[in-house]
C-alpha cells in the first residue's frame, strides 16, 4: 500500500514537473494553446486524486458505506488512469515544436488535435466529477 502511494506521488511529481516548461507559441490563443490549458488546470489535480484515493482505502470494507468508498476509489483511480492515457496518446501524436512552439499541423493532425480536445475535456469532467464525489463523500462521513 505505502509502496504504491510513493510510486504514484513520485509519478505524479515527476510529471507536474515536466509540464511546467515555458510556452514560447504566438500571443493569439489557438486550438493547441486551449487543449493545453485545459491539461495544466487539471494536471495539478493529480496529487489530489492520489490524496483522496490514500484516504478512501482504508474505510473500503464489505459493508454498505465500504463499497461506497470503493466506488469512489476505483472511480478516482480511472480518472487517474485516464490522464495518464490521454497525456501519452498526444504526446505519441505531437511533437515539441507543434505543442510548445505553435508549428503548422497537417490536416491529419489537426483532424487529431480536434479528436484531442474532445478528449481532454473528458479527462477534465472525469478528474473534477470523481474529486468532488469522493470529497463529498469524506465529507458526509465526517460529519455523522
């Protein structure tokens, strides 16, 4: 358990680092600039899945509640998984100077960068609607 908690916050460390780099593409925001927005505002929120995901395993048992929090565990892990995911695809699909530097895409890949946006925003709604599931539910466990 512990094992796993360390190689995920290292991971997750070692990746909010490598996404912090400096953005040099022109002023006028583009398509690539909004997808890559849309990464670095739900990025950071991986520590906290990792936080949460700590939090919920010891409360799952085989009771009713239990596999509550097992849900909202398995629920905050895919949303986890789906980042990572999402993040290796674009990285397969784009290079440095297409994402960081604003390079002209072909047509094929900017039909790829449309299909990425959609994507993304899934990752998003999947990331912020498992946080404030598994929040609200350590919240109604605090307070009975």
């Amino acid at each position: 358990m512990k094992k796993t908690i360390f190689i995920l916050s290292c991971a997750i460390l070692f990746l909010s680092f490598s996404c912090k780099e400096e953005k040099r593409a022109p002023k006028s925001s583009s398509q690539m600039e909004e997808v890559m927005a849309i990464h670095d505002e739900v990025m950071p929120k991986m520590s906290t899945i990792g936080k949460l995901v700590g939090e919920l395993k010891p409360k799952v048992d085989s009771t009713e509640t239990g596999q509550q929090y097992e849900i909202a565990m398995k629920d905050l892990q895919d949303a986890h998984k789906t980042m990572m995911d999402w993040m290796k695809d674009f990285g397969d699909r784009f290079n440095h100077e297409e994402i960081l530097n604003g390079k002209e895409l072909s047509e094929e890949k900017q039909r790829w960068l449309d299909e990425e946006e959609e994507k993304v925003k899934v990752v998003k709604e999947k990331i912020n609607g498992s946080i404030a599931r598994a929040q609200a539910l350590l919240a109604k466990d605090t307070v009975q």
